[in-house]
C-alpha cells in the first residue's frame, strides 16, 4: 500500500483486488501442497466467478479501472504454474465470455 501520496485510480484498484484475491490463491498454493488438488481447483473457481461477476457491475466506481478479464487469467497461469491447470470447460462454465487460458 502507499503512504502519503497520490496513486493512480487503476493501482489502487488493482491493489484492492489483489488484496481481497491473494489470501484465496495462497490458500490454493496451500491446498496443491498437500495434494489436495480438485479442493484447490474449486478454491480458484469461485475466485474466477467471483472475478466475473464483479465484472457485471456495470459502470463501478472501482472495478472499472480492473481488467477483470486479465485478472482471472492470472488466476489460470497461476494454476497452470502450480501444475494443477484448469480444464478449459471449467473456465468457460464459470466466466463464458471470457477466453482465459490461450
């Protein structure tokens, strides 16, 4: 976080999405550890449909400077980094309109 300054609408946005998505993708990183590999999966499915349906808040003060497509798709590289990808049906049955993964 910054002290003191000014920061751009789109960082702090940015930031605020990490900070409520990061504990969910440790948690993941947790899980995978373990072997606990479809728990960790639908630990970052709802993290994907929760990315989307933030995206359905139409003209958001916050979200709007998000680009909530690129965000989830990080979600998706950070599986596939994990070694536990996300099938490609699970990206679509969660966030339709978006192409994650390519």
């Amino acid at each position: 976080m910054h002290r003191g300054g000014y920061v751009q609408p789109w960082t702090a946005a940015g930031e605020l999405i990490d900070g409520i998505v990061g504990p969910y993708l440790e948690d993941v990183r947790r899980l995978a550890g373990l072997g606990r590999v479809a728990e960790a999966r639908q630990v970052a499915v709802g993290v994907l449909a929760g990315l989307y349906a933030c995206g359905e808040v139409a003209g958001h003060e916050v979200l709007g400077y998000v680009e909530l497509p690129d965000r989830a798709d990080e979600v998706v590289r950070f599986l596939a980094r994990l070694e536990i990808p996300l099938p490609a049906e699970a990206c679509r049955a969660v966030c339709p309109d978006w192409h994650l993964g390519r």
